[in-house]
C-alpha cells in the first residue's frame, strides 16, 4: 500500500500489520511506504456486535483482513460476493462509483482502499434503514 498517509490525532491508535501503534501527544503524519501493508484505523474499526447491515458485514470482512484475522484470497471472494449483492439494492449512480472502487480495490489486494470505499455506503444504507448511523 505505497503512497499512503495518514493524519493522526493524539493519543489515536492504529493497527499496521497486526501491531496497536498509539500517537504521542501532538497531531502527526506517517507516510506508509511499504506496499501492502495492512493498516486499521481504531477508531474506524467495525466491533463484532455492530455487523449488523449488509453493508457493515462486507466492512468487517475486509476489516479482518486488515488485522490478519483472514486470508486475503479467502477474503477477497466473499468481499465481491458481498459487493455484487449490494450492488442489487444500492442503483444510485454515486453508490455504483464506491462500489465500483471497492471492487477495483480487492482485485488489487488492497484492503485498506477497500474498506474505505464502503465505508463511504455506511451513512446511505442508514437513511434507506431507518437507523441512526454507528
């Protein structure tokens, strides 16, 4: 995953290849140079209990790839199959664009893009559920 950077906040946590990084105390940036590193914002992350829509349960299987608790390859099917089926409910041409890049994303193995693709689903899939965002 090279060429990514992230902006943390103090005192945040941040999981990159399976180890809990926290930030200092002030504001900071960290560039990610190594391709194909698998980071996880703490702060984002979906908790077991909340996959509860169609949309968080994709979230949380890329999530888990991200925190090495899946294979990619075993991931990468069930994402696309997740995708597809989204796909069927979410027409709307700004939904098709993210999940366009979500699907884009996993053929290239990049979980982390991924995640934030659908993540970006997440507020609509509430307006069209009724629910109050997480």
């Amino acid at each position: 995953m090279s060429g990514l950077v992230l902006k943390l906040n103090p005192r945040e946590r941040v999981l990159v290849n399976g180890a809990v990084i926290e930030n200092g105390d002030r504001r900071s940036r960290l560039s990610i140079l190594t391709p194909n590193a698998n980071i996880l914002r703490l702060r984002d992350a979906i908790r077991p209990d909340e996959v509860n829509t169609p949309v968080r349960r994709v979230c949380y299987i890329a999530q888990l790839v991200l925190s090495g608790d899946v294979e990619e390859d075993d991931a990468k099917h069930q994402i696309l199959r997740g995708i597809e089926q989204l796909s069927q409910a979410l027409r709307d041409d700004d939904s098709r664009t993210h999940l366009d890049s979500a699907t884009d994303a996993v053929g290239r193995l990049d979980f982390y893009r991924t995640l934030k693709a659908l993540r970006n689903l997440l507020p609509r899939e509430a307006r069209l559920l009724g629910t109050a965002p997480q």
